[in-house]
C-alpha cells in the first residue's frame, strides 16, 4: 500500500511536526499562563460532561 520512502517521509514528517510544536509552545508558555490560566476547568468539566453522557448510555441501554 505504501512505499518504503512514503513510510520514512511519513514518520520523519510526523517527528518533524511534533518538535516544532513543542518548540512553538514552549516560546509562548508565558503567554498561555497569562491568557490561559483557568482553561484548564473546562477541560475538566468537558471531559467529566462526556463520561456524564456515556454514563447515561451504559445505564439506560
């Protein structure tokens, strides 16, 4: 299905990608603290809904 080269591209790509974000968030980490301080809460609270409603489906199905 793929190539040998396209499997290499693929995974250096990815690699490739993954370092320049870490690099990018690390360069604006003060920026996030300042503007993004409470954000952290509503992960949570979304997270905590999606069990909420998987919760209802397993108990109710």
């Amino acid at each position: 299905m793929f190539s040998n080269g396209q499997w290499i591209f693929g995974i250096l790509f990815a690699l490739a990608f993954a370092v320049l974000i870490f690099l990018a968030y690390r360069k604006d980490l003060k920026l996030h603290k300042k503007y993004y301080k409470g954000s952290v809460w509503v992960l949570i609270a979304f997270i905590a809904f999606i069990l909420m409603i998987s919760a209802i489906k397993y108990i109710f199905v």
